[in-house]
C-alpha cells in the first residue's frame, strides 16, 4: 500500500501522534467522530476463582461511510471489527512502534497499522 494525498482523519477520542525517523511528529488531532464496537460478554466460569469471559465483536456503531481520498484512524478493537474496509488502519501500539515519556506513558507511535 502506497497512498499519498489522503486525508487522515482521527476517529479515536485523543490526538494521534506519530513519529517517523526523519521527520517532526505529525499530529492528528480528534475529529469528534468515535465508532464503538458493540460487544457481548458470556461468563466462562473461573480458574482459581478468577473470573474467564469471552467478548464477542458485535456490529460497529458510528463508523463513517467511506470518503474518497480518505483514510479513517480508529482503535485497534474497531479496526479489527472492520478488516472489510480498506480505509481504516489503528495507531500501532506494539512494543516496537510505541513510543514512551520518562513515566510509562504512551506520547505516539512509529506507524500504523492495518488489520
């Protein structure tokens, strides 16, 4: 996949911010647009008293229609709900993209990803 021109619009409640080895981090900010994945939680039963549950992805709730020239930056559980849809990608938060403060705190990602 090689796109250029696009519109990248954050579909997450917070900024995304993405750090590529030769450039100044790129901000995008929220666009006030969050999809939700419905889900359904069934009670397995326990392993030494801790509860085991199994979550269900349900139906994607307030998800754009697709926009030419558009590409749409979700949540990671949403994007794994859409793999359908060729539009939509997710901050790559593995451990080999994310990038920390002095805290622990997640402050951007090297990349995105695609499900």
């Amino acid at each position: 996949m090689e796109l250029t021109n696009v519109t990248l619009e954050n579909c997450t409640p917070h900024e995304v911010v993405i750090v590529t080895d030769n450039q100044e981090p790129i901000v995008i900010p929220p666009s006030g647009i969050i999809p939700r994945v419905k889900s359904t939680v069934t009670n397995l039963g326990t392993i030494n008293g801790i509860p085991v549950m199994k979550t269900e992805l349900g139906q994607v709730e307030n998800m754009p229609n697709p926009k030419p020239n558009t590409i749409f930056i979700v949540s990671s559980f949403v994007a794994q709900a859409l793999t359908h849809r060729p539009d939509v990608v997710s901050p790559d938060t593995s451990p080999s993209s994310v990038i920390r403060d002095e805290n622990g705190l997640i402050i951007g990602v090297k990349q995105l990803q695609k499900f």
